[in-house]
C-alpha cells in the first residue's frame, strides 16, 4: 500500500455566498471607504463591479469557514489575500501567521456570481 494512502491529506472545504444588493447598500451607505475594511489596495484594483467585489467577500469568508475559524480573531479579512493569476483566475494567500498557526499546506478558490449572489467554494490541505 502507498504511503499517500496510509497518510491521506486532510482537506476541509468552506463556502459562502453573498446576495449583491447588500454589498451594494453597504457601498452606497458608506461609500468606497467600506472597501478598505476587508480588501487591500491590490484586491480593491482588482474588484472591476459590484459583483466582483461581493465575490471576493464570499471567498475571504468561504476560506475563512474552510479554516475552520470564520473571520474573527484568529483570520481576519487581510490575513486572506485573494490575486489572479495570469489567466484570471482566483489565488489565494495566507498570512505567514495563519499558514502557520493552522498548519495549511495549499488552498483553492473558486469564485463565481450571477444574477442577485456572488459565491465562493475554498478548499484548504492541511498537514495531516
């Protein structure tokens, strides 16, 4: 038997989905300021709608949840930086600090949005 089999990777998988419309109020309310709250410079040049900015909020939350945390003390929305690689697709980077902390080797993203909700599925490898 493989030693990949006697010790399988531990995957969690995280999800979240965000209805647009909120995310539009809250920009509407508080303007572009409210961006700076959980989006860093690089993501906020990245976010090109509304919809693309509410699926960036499902993916903090969706790897946030696949951590097993959600956003709070231990995650917070700038520990999880979502980029795009060369052909546009979603990528995600931990902070050193959470990496470490909760021993994560790799993690996914997949972010998609239509019509009324933007959503995220994550998945994290975790050393076993």
């Amino acid at each position: 038997m493989s030693a990949h089999l006697l010790n399988p990777p531990n995957i969690k998988v995280g999800t979240d989905i965000t209805l647009i419309s909120r995310m539009q109020k809250s920009m509407d309310r508080f303007g572009f300021g409210v961006l700076e709250r959980f989006l860093c410079e690089e993501e906020i040049k990245i976010a090109k709608n509304i919809k693309s900015i509410a699926g960036l909020w499902a993916a903090k939350e969706a790897v946030s949840k696949a951590l097993g945390c959600g956003i709070g003390a231990k995650c917070s929305f700038f520990d999880i930086r979502i980029y795009k690689n060369e052909l546009g697709a979603p990528m995600v980077i931990l902070s050193d600090e959470v990496k470490a902390g909760f021993g994560v080797l790799d993690v996914s993203v997949s972010i998609s949005h239509d019509a009324e909700y933007a959503i995220a599925v994550a998945a994290v490898v975790f050393r076993s």
